[in-house]
C-alpha cells in the first residue's frame, strides 16, 4: 500500500514543482472554502474518535489536542487563508554571483520533494502541514495518531476533493488511514519516494525514527521548557509572564515546565507565585529548597522527583526549584532540556545577554513568555514542528523550511531574443 502511496506522492510533487503561486493560493481557498462546507462528516469523524479516545482513559491534555469544535475548524480554515497571504519562497533567488571565467551562479529555492509526517493527537496538524506543503509545492505523506486516524481521514478526503477541483493531483496529499503501526516502519524506508521525515511526537517515536529511518529526519515538538527568574526581577511582571506560559494551553509543546527561582528572592517571591497559581489551578512540585517556602501557600504543592525535570507535564503542573544563580540555572537546563523554549525574566541587561550567550536552544527569550514559539506568532503562517535540532531547520518550520535549494549556472551564450 505504502509503496503505491510513495509512487503518486512522488509524480504528484512534480506537477506542483511548477506551479505558479496563484495556482497554489487558489487551491488553498478552496481547501480552505470546502473544510467549512463540509464539516460535518469532519466533525462526526472526530466525535467517534474522541468517543473511543475517552474510553481508552487518554489523559485530559491528549484529549484536548485530539477535540474538533465548529469553532475550531473555522480557526483551522482561516489559518488555511492565511497561509495564502503569505510569500511563496520557491523560486527566490538566495543569492549569487558571476565568476571570473564569466559563468553565472544563482542559488534558487526549491522544492523538497515529498515530506513524510508522523504525529500523535492533533488533527489541526492535519491541515496545518497540507496547507504548508501545498504552498511549497511539496507532496505529503500524513500519519497521524491511532487516535485520530478517523478525524484525519475525513479531513483529507475534504482536502483531496478540493485539489481535484482545481485540477490538482488528489495523491499530492495523503494520509495513511490504518492504524497498524507496523505501517510507521514501512514508511521509515520508503527512501525511494520520500525525501524528508518529520515525526511530532513523544521521544520514544524520536528514537525509533533517529534509529529505522532510511530518510533525513528532523526531530522536534518535545518542549521541557524553561524559565528562570532572576533577583532582579519585577514581581509583578514576571508573574503575569508565569501564569501565560503555564495556563494559556498547557497541553502545547511551547508551555512551561519548570521554574527555576533565584534563592535570594525565594522567600518573598514563592508565596506570590503559589498564590497566583493556585487561582489558576496550577499544581506545583517543588525542590526541597522551593518546598520550605511553598507548602504554607494556598497551591497545591508536592515533592518533585527527579523524573519530573526531565518530561512534559502538557498539563496544570509546573515544577519549581531554587538555584543558586545564573550558572546553577544554565546549568539545569542544558542538563534536563530539550532544546525546545527558553526565557529569563529580569531586568539587568547583563544578565539577558549572558542568558541569550549559553543556553543553546532553538528559541530563547528575555521577559517574554515561551508560548510565543509558534509559527503563527514568529509571523510564519502555521507550522510543520518545532525543530529542536541544528540542521537544516531550527525552532518553528515555516514556509522556507520546507524547501531547499538548487544552484544554476547560466552560461555566456543565451540567446536574448
């Protein structure tokens, strides 16, 4: 099955190699048009799929990434639209230059051909990477979670009727609809066909992917994400920063984990932070050190074990833990990191700088929350992941993150007629 899926993926990205940005923008609104006119096969798709999610015991955040509402697919729709408003990067020219033997280069956006994308419990992804990949000109293979493959299928069947209706391939955007996971491993290798691999998911489908996989693959979307308070800061401030990088979604890759706490402010900044989470339901698990000034508050505050540094909670639970200072902070995250978000709250220059300098991640802030690492927030439209690793792509993958580039050389004898 897979390799009749590759063979049309791969003539389908031929044809939308070539395509004009107008042909590619009118199919994304209509992509965008028929997922709001026929919703609802999506939607029931989605509610027996949930059905089956909540009987299995999926855990609240799960369950929250995996629910279609009419309210969400219109935001899904209108993320469609916005995509189209966007610059087409292939064909750009990156640069060039004319050598001395009078030869002309140019390096030109392209293409990469077919994505292959595997994910867990988020069908908006679905659409997300259809849309991205479509304006790129790339064919996609999409599989997503076991848990979803009901509301996915539905969807790409509404997807590939609007490619059709505008005279597009149907096979440019395809899902694998069983659930067999035996079927993740044979599009490990299908090299032949796909040129890129991207899995959104947990570190177990990272491995497996690092490990099997006959494709380049770009890891990224697990976010043990970080913020260190400095004693400088402004209560206040850094609180309201806090409280959106916990509660705005917590169950979102880009959510704060762990709180790292400068100790000369501890005494008098933790009974501010238990309170102010606790009026956001926010359970705290706290260090030894953190605990001593945590367990009178109003929050409910338990001993972190050390697992829990090192794990998405993707719910209301935040770590908490006292340092010593900057060095004990940086040195905590590169240890229990994934390279994901970062932020420092304070209000000395030096110490933001410093920040920015040593800790190596693919988003790093300075009195802003975490939550901001997303395509749509960096002004890139929707997003396929968020690269944690260094090559090719890093943080947020947009538009140019799904070409690549080839070089040309124009010779001395053109005609210019």
């Amino acid at each position: 099955m897979l390799e009749h899926m590759g063979q049309q993926a791969k003539q389908a990205s031929w044809q939308l190699s070539v395509l004009t940005s107008a042909a590619k923008n009118r199919a994304l609104q209509a992509i965008a048009d028929l997922l709001e006119a026929r919703s609802q096969p999506i939607l029931e798709a989605n509610a027996l799929d949930m059905a089956d999610a909540r009987q299995s015991g999926l855990s609240p955040a799960l369950l929250d990434r995996l629910l279609l509402t009419p309210e969400r697919l219109v935001a899904i729709a209108a993320d469609v639209r916005e995509v189209c408003r966007l610059t087409d990067p292939v064909g750009q020219v990156i640069d060039g230059r004319t050598l001395d033997n009078g030869l002309k280069l140019e390096r030109r956006r392209v293409p990469l051909g077919v994505v292959g994308v595997i994910y867990e419990a988020r069908p908006n992804v679905t659409v997300d990477v259809a849309a991205l990949c479509l304006k790129t000109g790339n064919a996609v293979i999409l599989r997503g979670g076991k848990e979803t493959y009901r509301t996915n299928a539905a969807t790409v069947k509404v997807i590939q009727q609007a490619l059709v209706d505008c005279g597009l391939p149907a096979a440019a955007i395809q899902a694998i609809e069983s659930p067999d996971r035996a079927l993740v491993n044979e599009l490990l290798r299908l090299d032949r066909y796909v040129d890129m691999l991207i899995p959104r998911g947990g570190a177990g489908l990272h491995q497996l992917c690092r490990e099997q996989s006959t494709i380049p693959v770009i890891t990224g979307g697990i976010g043990v994400c970080h913020t260190y308070v400095d004693q400088t800061v402004a209560f206040d401030s850094a609180l309201a920063v806090i409280e959106n990088a916990k509660t705005q979604r917590p169950s979102a890759c880009n959510s704060l984990e762990t709180l790292l706490v400068h100790r000369d402010i501890a005494a008098s900044f933790l009974p501010a932070l238990s309170a102010r989470m606790h009026a956001a339901g926010v359970t705290l698990h706290a260090d030894a050190n953190a605990i001593a000034w945590l367990a009178d508050g109003p929050a409910t505050c338990v001993p972190a074990e050390e697992g829990d540094y090192h794990d998405e909670w993707l719910s209301l639970d935040l770590n908490v833990k006292v340092v010593d200072g900057h060095a004990q902070a940086v040195e905590h995250i590169r240890l229990c990191g994934t390279q994901h978000s970062d932020a420092i709250l304070t209000q000395s220059q030096q110490a933001a700088e410093r920040f920015v300098r040593e800790v190596d991640s693919s988003a790093v802030y300075v009195n802003a929350s975490v939550r901001f690492t997303d395509g749509g927030q960096f002004g890139l439209g929707a997003e396929v992941a968020v690269s944690t690793q260094k090559l090719h792509a890093r943080g947020p993958m947009g538009l140019e993150a799904l070409t690549t580039y080839k070089w040309i050389g124009y010779g001395d004898f053109l005609s210019r007629a």
